[in-house]
C-alpha cells in the first residue's frame, strides 16, 4: 500500500516504527475544525480582498464625498420605500431603466 492510500492512522504507526515517511495531509485528517481556526482563515482572505481598503475608507468617512453620496443615496431610498410606497423591486428597475433614458435621449438630441 502506497503513503497515498495509508489511512492516517497507519501514517502515525509507519512514523512511530522509525520508518521515514511524510506527514498526512489536511483533507486526510478527520477532526473538529475549531472556531479560531475558520476565523484566522477567513480574517486573512478578508484582508487580501480588493474591497477592503475601499469600503473601510467610505464606512469610516475618511472619503466624506462619497460617504456621503452614500448615504444619501440610500436615505433617498429608504425614504421612497417607506412614504412614497415604492416597492424595492420598482425601485430598481426604475434604476435600470435610466441609463436606457439617458442614452436614447442623447442618440436624438444628437441626431436631429
């Protein structure tokens, strides 16, 4: 039987004869996961996104233009959802639907 195929245990055993050998690998290795094992996991592919460094400036208000677009923006939102009885799902399509306006509006100014 290869080391590939070796279940863990005899991994061990093998080691503990003298006999050289490599260590399991972790998909080999059957356990409990611990909490601060996952958390150190996903803390460091937190860190290594692209997102970070924006979205940290803006929730912290480092970049007030924008944080405060944003919080305008979703004011604006709140705000028509909630008095104006617009749904969500009107919302965004009314969102959608602009940059169609907006682009068919230009080609006729443009062209006339």
């Amino acid at each position: 039987m290869s080391e590939v195929e070796k279940k863990p245990e005899e991994v061990e055993q093998t080691q503990t004869k003298g006999e050289v050998s490599e260590k399991p690998s972790p998909a080999a290795t059957v356990g409990p996961v611990s909490l601060k094992s996952i958390w150190i996991e996903f803390k460091s592919a937190v860190e290594k996104s692209p997102f970070t460094k924006p979205s940290s400036e803006i929730l912290h208000w480092r970049d007030p233009v924008r944080s405060g677009l944003l919080f305008a923006i979703g004011n604006l939102f709140f705000f028509l959802i909630t008095i104006g009885a617009y749904s969500i799902v009107t919302l965004f399509l009314y969102l959608f639907l602009l940059p169609a306006a907006v682009s068919f509006a230009l080609t006729v100014a443009l062209h006339v």
